[in-house]
C-alpha cells in the first residue's frame, strides 16, 4: 500500500462531498491520480498551473510542452487531451435540437461547445426552421474562413440537407479580438447572396474569441445588396 493512499481516499471524499470547493491545483491534483495510481501528484498539479497559468493553459498545451515537465508523460498527457475532448463532447451533448432562437443571446450557449478549446479557426452553421426553431448545428470545418473556398459550398449543402429556411454562420478567431475584418465581412455578403440564391436567409454570422461573442447584425454590418 502506497503511503499517499490514505491521503487519496480522504481527497476523494471530500471532492465527491464538496466538487465546488477544490480550487483549481487540488482538481488537477485529483485527476492526475489517474495517471499515477500511486504517487503524489500535489507537486506535479502546482508546477503545471505555475508552467501554464491555468487549468485551461494546462488543457490546451501542446503534448510536447507538456512533456516538458518533469514528471509528465506519455500517459499523463493522453489522460489531459483526453479530459479536454470530453469536456468539448459534454457541452455539445447538452445542446438541445428542440431549442428556439429568440436573440443572439440565445444563440452564444448553442455554438460555444463548438469552439471550445480551439487552437484553429474553425467555422459551424446553424440551421433554423422558419419560426426560429434549432433543425441542428454543422461543423463546417477548419482554417480561415475569409479564405476557405469551400466553407460557401459546405454551408450552402449544410443548409439544403436540414431544409433549413435560416442559417447563422459562427467562426473563431484564436488570438484576435471578436471583431469582423473586413475579409470576414466580404465572405459574410457573398454567403448571403448564395443562401438567398437558393431560398435560405443569412440571419446573422457571429464570431467567437475567448469567451466572447459579437454578432454582426447587431454590430450594423449589413449583409445585403445597397
């Protein structure tokens, strides 16, 4: 028996009693036990939140970053990027079809699992009925999307296979501010007017960063023809 078992049973007990409580290095703690079932994984937690800054630093650096670290390896770092996908998949799975879009404000909860986490820029598409109910979300795919020729395409067949009458556009940007270039809003009209062609409205395009979302109907870019 490991001499930090006692000291694993009583943690456990009380993260199950009180998970709120745990500041973020005791969480960390917690979780590495199960890629050192018998080590003392305190000191490793502290000197990855003081390496990385935060949970969220932790979770997003690079395998070889990680590796970095005295004391990581090959199964620590499969069993962070593995915690991560799972918190991204448990935010999509909570997203309800049955949902209706009465606000941009109602739309933030509905596409950020899709953006959490990202290192990439990544483009999705939400499809609406005709009274503004969720028909369903379509990762559109991966890269810039003011230079993806194939984002206008994938979004035009997202659209017509859910016989969406309305779609948002969403995008990220990684390390920018939530704010349109002037690219995004080029791409932004040509969309429209290709929608249109086919008898879909482009209700809005919005852009995550962080935890940020701005929309660009409500920032007074206007997508149609003057």
């Amino acid at each position: 028996m490991s001499i930090h078992d006692g000291h694993r049973k009583r943690t456990k007990q009380e993260f199950l009693l009180r998970p709120d409580s745990f500041p973020d290095h005791r969480l960390l703690e917690v979780y590495l036990y199960f890629a050192n079932p018998r080590g003392d994984t305190n000191p490793l937690a502290h000197e990855l939140m003081d390496r990385f800054g935060s949970i969220s630093g932790v979770l997003d650096a690079l395998p070889e970053e990680l590796m970095k670290v005295p004391g990581v390896g090959e199964q620590t770092v499969c069993l962070l990027k593995a915690g991560k996908e799972l918190a991204g998949r448990y935010l999509t799975s909570r997203t309800s079809m049955e949902d209706i879009v009465t606000s941009t404000r109602s739309v933030y909860p509905l596409l950020r699992p899709y953006f959490f986490g990202a290192r990439n820029e990544r483009v999705a598409v939400l499809c609406l009925d005709a009274k503004n109910r969720v028909l369903g979300i379509r990762p559109i795919g991966e890269g810039c999307v003011n230079t993806a020729e194939v984002t206008v395409r994938k979004v035009v067949e997202a659209a017509l296979s859910l016989n969406a009458s309305q779609g948002i556009l969403a995008h990220n940007h990684v390390s920018e501010l939530a704010l349109p270039s002037e690219a995004d809003k080029a791409t932004t009209r040509r969309l429209w007017r290709v929608l249109r062609d086919v008898g879909v409205l482009l209700a809005d395009h919005v852009i995550f960063s962080d935890d940020d979302m701005v929309s660009m109907r409500d920032s007074g870019v206007r997508f149609e023809e003057r």
